[in-house]
C-alpha cells in the first residue's frame, strides 16, 4: 500500500506542473499584471497566502513581461514524465530527509549502491564508485584533492609546507573548457604556475587532440626541475569541435610517470551503446570520468556524476568524495528515480537517436557545395562541426594555395574575418530558423568561426527529431546561394562606391552583407560638429528613401554596438543584383538630398530678408498714405465727415515675395488684373536616379533576364543613353500606309517644337546623322 503521504506530494506536484507549463492566461489575469508590480520586493504578508496563489506568481515571473517584449521566442525545456520523475525526487529527498537516523542510512546506502551500480555497468566503468555534484566541475576538484592526498603522505599534517618542496603539476588540453585551470587552481589555492596547458597537434593527427609527444616532453622537463607531475585531465570529445584524445596512448604515458588519467566529454555517452570506436572505448581504463546525464538524457535538476577507481576510503572521504552524512547521499535520489522510469533500454535509445541525428547531418551534407566538415570520425561522431568556404576556381594556383594556408593557420587576414562573419551570420540564422535543432555558433582556434551541431547535448531537451535535420539541411541549402552572391559581389561594389563622386566606401569586415557606405558630404564655412549632424541627416534620410522602394534588399544602420556612424549597412544580396544601378540610386538620392538640404537654408534666408524689407515697404507705404490723406482726416470726428463729403479714393497697396525670384514685388497689378501672376518658372525637382526600363514584375535593383548570368561590367548611364537612342528613333511606316500632306506637317511642327524645347538634346545628338528618317524619306518620295 502507497504512503497517503507519498501520494499526496505525488498529486501536488503534478498539479503544481499544470499550472506552471500552461501558458495560457485570463484577460483579467493580464489586466492585474499590467498595473501589479510583481517583479519588485514588496513586504512580506501577514496572512500568509494559499498554494495557487503563490504558484501563479511563481508562473507570472516565470513567463514575465519581458520576455514577452523580445522578439526572439522562448522555448521552455521539453519537460516529459521523465523530467517529472526528477523533480519528484527533489520532494522526495527533503520529505525523506526528517526519517530517523536508521532508516535514512539505510535509505541512502540502497539509493546510492543501486545508482552506482547501474551507472557502472551501463557505462562499461567496471568496480568503480561514483560521486555526486552538481557542478560539473566539483568532481574533478574532489579528483585532485584524492590525488593530493595521495601522493603527499603528509599533506594532512604538513599543509602547503609539502607542496612547497615539490610542486605539484596539473596538465590540461588547451582545448579544454575555458577556465577550467584557473578555477581548480583557485579552489584548490594552488598557483597558476602549477596549471601546464599542453598544445594539440599541429602537423600530424587531429588539430583538436593532445600533442602527446610534447606532453611527454614537457613532463620530464618538470621532473628535472624537482616537480611533481600529479594530474593529466583529457577530453573524450573536446568542447569545441567533440575531438577525442589518444587515451591509450595517453594511460600508458601516465603509468609511465605515475600519474591521474581523468577524462571529461560529450563522447562518453556513446559508451552506453553497442557499437563504441576504440579511441572512447579506451576511457574506461582511466582513473576517473565524469558523466553529465542531465543534458544527454534530458533530465532537468539531477547531479553530474563523477566515477573513479581508489583502493584507500579513508582517502576518498577526506578529499570530499565520501561523505558520512546520510543527508548528502540524497542527491542520487532524482537521479535514481529517473534512472528506473528510462529502463536501459530508454537510456540507449535516448543517446543512439542523438548519434542517428548526427550521421543524418553529416550525410547531407556531404553533398553539398561549398561546406566544410570538421569531424573526428565520419562512421561515428556525435558533434558535427561545419562552416562556409568557397573556394575562387578563377584564381591561380597560388592563390588558392595562399588561401588554404589561411584556413589551415590561424592568420588574421580580411579573407579569415569576412568568412568567420559570413559563419557567424549563417549560424544564427540556422538557429532562429530551426530552433529545434540546437545548432549553435563556436570559435575554433584553427578554423575560425563554425557552426555546431550536437544532438548529444540538445536533442533530449529540444526533443530534436529527423525531420528537424531535414529542415535544418533544407534552410542550408537555401543560404549558401545567397552567401556566395554575397562574397562574389562584395568586391565589385566596393570597386562601384570608390568609382562613385560622394561616396565613401568603409571597410567593414565584421558586417555580413554587401558592405557599408557613406554619403560624403563636405560644407565650407561650418564647423565639424554641425557638419556631423547635417551628415547624420542626410544619411539617415538615405536609408529612409532606400527601404521605401520596393527591393528585395536589406538597409540598416549597423549594428547596435561596434558599427559606425553614419553610415548605409547593406545585407545580404542575390546573384541577380544589379550593383552599379544600386551605388547610382544611393548617389543620386544623396545628391538630392544634400540640394533639398541647401534650398531649404537658402530660401529660409531670402525668406527672413523678404519679410524685413516688405515690413520697412509697408511702413514707408503707410507714411506716405498719412501726406495724401493729410492732417484733418485723422481726426476722428473730422475725418469721419469730411470722408463723407468728399472720400478719398486710393489704391491699396501691398507687397508679394516671389519665393523662385526671391524678389518683393508690389500687388497692385494683382489688384488690376484680379489674378495673381504666376511669375518666372521654378526649376525642375532633381530625379533620385536614372530612369530604367524594366520588365513586368522585375523589382528594382535586379537585372533582366537576359543578363542574368553575367554579371554587370558596365554602369547604368551607358543603359540610359541606349534607350534614349532607342526613344530617338522614329518609327517605321507599317507596308501600305502612305503619310499623308497633314501628318506629314504635324511631324514636321513636331519636330521643330522638339528642336526647339530640347536645344542641348539635339546637339548631342548631330554628331550621328539620322540614317532611318533618310530612308524613310526616300521611300516616300518614291511612293
């Protein structure tokens, strides 16, 4: 029979996770939220409050306002039974922990040998026991203290005194986890100078695994200096790329020596399954491993597990790994749980599905062009590291040489920088479009930025499934059409911007896209200040008028942090874009802006000198209707008869500012004729670009069809001029119709009012004489 008890805390807790994963709220709900302050701390209430009330606040800052103003979706990890089963355990343990003495030892002791056992043989780790952390870096530090106290007989006693005669040594990849030294040296109040990070290979095997014959090098150069070289930790499945070390090679070496072998990574989960490469498979006889079953499993709030081999308990329990307080052991307990709900099979499953995940990855992309695969093992690797490289096959083989160099060495060039851009830039989009997959972005030391996919430590709690990979591939394939368009065109619109009277090109290797340009815009007579604003100005219009056309292109003003200032951020492109007419259409607008600009100021100023000097017209106007009007009518009695006997007739008087002119003039011959003059022509508004014949439904910014598969070596201008030619051309007279006496002095009026309205046209134009209206005349004349 169930304990009431148990059962009771059983239903609480489900309930309790109801109520938290369900997102969905009351209107009245939201109403309260919006004026109750719940983020802030407020005192403490005398009553006391019920259960659902307080799990409501637990749900309401869970799922806060801001959260909800991002715009990024939060995705809540994919909590199933097993996930409750763990957190039952965290209830669990503090309701177990008020037991009597007796039977919580006896509790604890079966809790922790079941859990230990499993884990053992689960993970072919074979008369090995385990301790219990939740963080995942507190077992390797109980490991060094374990070590320590091994190795220094009388470091219980002596203290630092021991350590000082013979310094301890600690040796770690340098593609370990960062921090990792720093923080065991801090912990364990060692010096950093006791902390040996030992270099990867850098000519022969894998970039990303231990250099074992420096290793050995480096640890006899320690003995004769009078060290002690006491801990080597390696990797089964580096942090970065998921490389995993030569740990044959690497326990012979620390037998050799007498050393601790411990060993961390993602690859250790693979040793649950049936088929395990023997670089892994050789982790089982090291000294200690560390397994974080939370993230493979997706089991949220259980402990890391540290498993380790040590003949001495009395060692084990004052380095921290054993404790003889019943209370601690209960951290197996969610683990324990979760354990017996999974079965071993679920466990297996779990993490062949994450391999499956991986070899699906992997596969795909295999065929496609112009990506990079960076992994161990193509049969069997969990960690599927991959990045955006296209190779110029119109250079010469020196270059690509040059290239590959660049790739294979850590050489800061602007090819490295723009390339780790482009990665970055295709790794958050994959990860925001996909965001089931749980790709993420890594910095590699040799091969720069790349994009990460690790099921292992993802797909349990993402619940990542095949079809996410597919789609994953599918979003792949579509951005590297739009990378490669994007890299190949970069070169030539720097080319068309430095070509391009004000434009300034800028030079920005960490912007993903075409590239960044600014309109210059110089004013004599204006200090820099005022001159800065007026150019924030003008740009900022700039991109206003650029993102009002209808384009398929991205304008932005940079980034948020780092960018500079005023300035056109372009983003990605197409292979279609027709660049010359793009730089055309920022030059022009920017030109047109800057007149607008400097009519404004001007006619701000004529107009302020108009209104003086109307004001002193009309002034000396009004003295002068006074002498006409003389004395004796501006009396108010007087002038009131005496403008009744005899009125005065005068005309009224005024001024008119023509704002084209910029002249006063007076109104009386508005008055006259009752109409007012229209005055001298304004000038035409400047064009924003080159007008341009396009076919139906092409957007502007592409080229046609036609030319689609080159790319535009000519500008824009050229193109206008042809169709100006092609406007030019009179048309032919279709067979049978003859132009009759009429039409033929229509045409001829035509053309001498064309002649002349368009004067600086037809000069242009006499250098070619007009050969088709010969011929056509010709023929009508034979007619």
């Amino acid at each position: 029979m169930v304990d009431p008890t148990l059962a009771e805390m059983g239903k609480n807790l489900n309930e309790a996770m109801k109520m938290l994963e369900d997102n969905q709220r009351k209107a009245e709900e939201e109403n309260e939220k919006k004026y109750a302050r719940k983020d802030i701390p407020g005192p403490l209430q005398g009553s006391g409050q019920d259960m659902v009330s307080i799990l409501q606040l637990v749900q309401n800052l869970m799922h806060g306002e801001e959260e909800e103003e991002t715009s990024q979706a939060y995705r809540l990890q994919n909590v199933g039974e097993q996930g409750h089963m763990a957190l039952l355990g965290h209830s669990l343990a503090a309701y177990i922990s008020v037991l009597d003495r007796e039977r919580l030892r006896k509790l604890t002791t079966r809790i922790l040998s079941d859990t230990t056992l499993w884990l053992c043989r689960l993970f072919r780790y074979e008369n090995g026991s385990a301790y219990y952390h939740e963080d995942d870096r507190e077992g390797l530090l109980k490991i060094c203290r374990l070590v320590i106290h091994t190795r220094y007989e009388d470091y219980t006693v002596e203290g630092f005194n021991v350590l000082y005669t013979k310094q301890p040594i600690i040796y770690i990849s340098s593609a370990a986890r960062t921090g990792l030294g720093q923080a065991l040296c801090n912990q364990l109040g060692l010096p950093l100078s006791c902390m040996c990070r030992v270099p990867c290979n850098t000519m022969f095997g894998s970039q990303h695994q231990m250099d074992v014959a420096l290793l050995d090098r480096l640890i006899k150069d320690d003995l004769e200096s009078g060290k002690l070289p006491l801990l080597l930790v390696a990797n089964a499945g580096t942090p970065g790329a998921g490389h995993t070390d030569k740990l044959g090679r690497l326990k012979e070496l620390c037998e050799q020596y007498n050393m601790w072998l411990h060993v961390e990574g993602v690859n250790l989960a693979t040793l649950a399954l049936g088929y395990v490469s023997s670089s892994v498979l050789a982790a089982t006889k090291c000294d200690s491993v560390t397994l974080t079953l939370g993230s493979w499993l997706g089991l949220p709030a259980v402990p890391a597990v540290t498993l380790y081999r040590h003949e001495d308990p009395s060692l084990s329990l004052a380095a921290g790994l054993t404790s003889s307080q019943p209370v601690e052991k209960l951290r197996a307990l969610p683990l324990w749980l979760s354990l017996q709900y999974l079965g071993h099979d679920g466990i297996v499953e779990r993490i062949k599905h994450a391999s499956q995940l991986s070899q699906r990855l992997l596969e795909n992309l295999k065929n496609l062009d112009f990506i990079k695969t960076s992994v161990e093992d193509e049969l069997s690797s969990p960690v599927v590291v991959f990045k955006f490289f296209r190779e110029y096959s119109n250079r010469d083989q020196t270059s690509q040489a040059a290239q590959a160099s660049t790739i294979q060495h850590p050489i800061i060039s602007n090819d490295r920088h723009i390339y780790d851009t482009f990665n970055q830039w295709l790794g958050e989009q994959l990860a925001q479009l996909v965001p089931a997959s749980g790709v993420d972005v890594v910095e590699l030391e040799d091969e720069g930025t790349c994009v990460r996919f690790s099921p292992l430590m993802t797909s349990a709690v993402l619940g990542t499934e095949i079809q996410d990979v597919d789609q994953l591939v599918d979003c792949l394939k579509m951005k590297i059409p739009v990378l490669t368009s994007t890299l190949q065109l970069r070169e030539e619109f720097e080319q068309e911007v430095r070509r391009t009277v004000g434009l300034l090109y800028i030079e920005d290797l960490s912007w993903p896209g075409l590239g960044v340009v600014r309109y210059n815009y110089h004013s004599d007579g204006k200090d820099d200040d005022k001159q800065e604003k007026e150019l924030e100005k003008i740009n900022t219009e700039i991109l206003k008028k650029l993102n009002e056309l209808e384009s398929d292109l991205t304008f932005s003003l940079g980034p948020e942090f780092g960018g500079q200032k005023n300035c056109v951020y372009i983003g990605m492109v197409t292979e279609d874009l027709d660049v010359s007419e793009l730089v055309e259409t920022i030059a022009a607008t920017g030109k047109e802006i800057e007149e607008n600009t400097r009519l404004l100021e001007n006619m701000t100023e004529v107009v302020r000198k108009g209104i003086q000097e109307a004001q002193l017209q009309l002034q000396k106007a009004n003295e002068e209707r006074l002498l006409e009007e003389g004395l004796l009518r501006q009396i108010p009695v007087v002038g009131s008869v005496l403008n009744w006997f005899s009125p005065f007739q005068a005309s009224p008087k005024g001024r008119t500012f023509n704002l084209t002119a910029g002249s006063l003039e007076s109104t009386e011959s508005t008055y006259v004729s009752k109409a007012q003059g229209t005055g001298t022509t304004p000038p035409p508004t400047p064009t924003s670009s080159l007008a341009k014949q396009r076919l139906p439904g092409q957007k502007i910014f592409k080229r046609s069809l036609r030319s689609s598969d080159a790319f535009s070596e000519t500008s824009s201008v050229s193109h206008c001029d042809d169709l100006e030619k092609m406007d030019q051309r009179p048309p032919v007279p279709s067979p049978g119709h003859e132009q009759g006496p009429l039409e033929t002095a229509k045409t001829e009026e035509q053309k001498e009012g064309a002649q002349a309205t368009q004067t600086d046209t037809e000069d242009i134009r006499s250098d070619k004489p007009p050969h088709d209206c010969t011929k056509v005349e010709e023929q009508e004349s034979q007619r």
